[in-house]
C-alpha cells in the first residue's frame, strides 16, 4: 500500500509541477500564511516577557513540534476529510471496489504537493527555537520521537474524522474542530488553559502527547497539573492507541456505508 500511495502521490506531484510558477506561488503562499501563526507568537512577546510561565525560545519549541507534525500530516492524508464530497458525488464507491485500501485512496486523491510550504514553515520556527534553547543531549532523542508521533496522532484524528462523515453524510465542519483546531490548540502551552480542557486533550483526545507532555521532559519543565513524571513518555503508547480505535473507526464507517445509488 505505500507503494502505492508514492506512485499516486508522485503521478499528482507531476502534473502540478507542469505549472511551475504556480506550483511555486503555492508553495511560498503556504509558507507565508502559516507563518502569521508564529508571528502572532513574536507579537505577543513583544508585549511581555513570559506565557504561562514559558519564554519565547520554548513556546517556539512547541509551536515547532506542532505545526511540523501537524503540516506533514495535513500533506499525506488530509484529503480525508473530503470524504463527504466522494459521499455526495457517488465517487466513494469507486474506492471501495477498488483492490487497495479505500484510506488510501481518499487520503492520495487530488495530493497537493505544495501543502510542503506549511512543512518547510514548521521546520523552520523548530530550527530557530532549538538554536536558541540549550536542550541536553540526553533529552534530544525525544525531538524527533514527539514529531513521528506528533503526525500518527493527527492522521488518526484526520481517519475518525472522515470515518464521522463516513455515517453522518456531511460533517467536515465536525472533523475540521478536532483536526484544524487541535493544531491550533497544541501551538500553544497547555497551561494557558483550563484544568478541564488539558485534562480533556490528555486522558480523551490524546492531543496533549503532540508536543506538551514529552516538551515538558525536553525542556526540563515541571507538570502544572501534577501529573507524574512517566506519562512525559507515553506518546507512542497514545499514537498507537489512538491510530487503532482511527482504523476500528474507520472499518465501522466503510461497513455502515450505503450507496448513493448515483
């Protein structure tokens, strides 16, 4: 199956490269937009000094490791959330009859190869956030450990999505406030809000393992909420978990599905 995802990913990565000034205007637009998402960062610290407790160089850091994870998802296998659109056209079937996996299918369908500006942005701000941080190299290892599993977790946010419009027909505005808003809800020290929504992102949408938990032990900070050191190290044990109820999800929605008859 990945196989066969490149060979389609790279088939829609041609044909958009036929247009390269296009393809190039694209690419730097997404750049730029995502990154007024970390210019409201800089603006703010123009006007104080900490938030939540947290220095300009560490919320970079989170930021970062959010938006980095959240971009290369949003690059492979966003094009779920236009499950519904398939739904309403009579499309979806054509997938299902299909010899490969129906996620597949939908999550490569029209790639968007200059989606990557938003990657490059992410990468970036992470770049300048660890040149100003002296992080330990005994607790470096767990950068690039936040970031793989940063990506599980949201392409499995992205699959109970489309599994969602899957059964209701159309609610991409449902998905979209769990994925969209979860990206933007990580960009940001947990700790800025409440004690219920934390506790929310960490024991029910695990959205917490993206960047806060595991960017509490990088940075040598303390849990606001108390909560005891080890979870700092269960982001893979909350992506593999949250990936198998996404792929459960996703089966119950495809055996529920009904035909549009069109």
């Amino acid at each position: 199956m990945i196989r066969i995802y490149v060979l389609l990913a790279w088939t829609w990565t041609r044909a958009a490269a036929q247009y390269p000034v296009s393809f190039a205007l694209m690419t730097a637009g997404g750049f730029v937009v995502s990154g007024l998402d970390a210019a409201v960062i800089w603006v703010i610290f123009a006007n104080t000094t900490s938030l939540a407790g947290f220095g300009l160089p560490e919320v970079l850091f989170l930021y970062g490791v959010s938006g980095l994870a959240f971009a290369i998802s949003d690059l492979l296998f966003s094009n779920v959330d236009r499950v519904s659109q398939h739904i309403r056209a009579g499309t979806f079937d054509v997938f299902l009859i299909r010899p490969v996996s129906s996620f597949v299918q939908v999550a490569v369908d029209r790639f968007t190869p200059h989606r990557i500006g938003r990657t490059l942005q992410g990468a970036a701000v992470l770049g300048v956030a660890l040149s100003r941080l002296d992080v330990p190299l005994a607790r470096a290892w767990m950068i690039p450990v936040m970031v793989a599993c940063g990506i599980v977790i949201f392409t499995a946010v992205f699959a109970l999505g489309g599994a969602a419009q899957i059964l209701l027909t159309d609610a991409p505005e449902v998905a979209n406030a769990f994925t969209y808003g979860g990206a933007m809800l990580t960009q940001y020290p947990l700790s800025v809000y409440g004690e219920s929504v934390v506790r929310g992102v960490t024991f029910i949408l695990p959205l917490a393992f993206v960047n806060w938990q595991p960017g509490l032990y990088v940075l040598g900070r303390e849990d606001p909420l108390g909560l005891p050191y080890w979870v700092r190290f269960l982001s893979p044990a909350a992506a593999l978990a949250l990936a198998l109820a996404a792929a459960l999800a996703w089966r119950a929605g495809i055996r529920r599905y009904r035909s549009t008859g069109s």
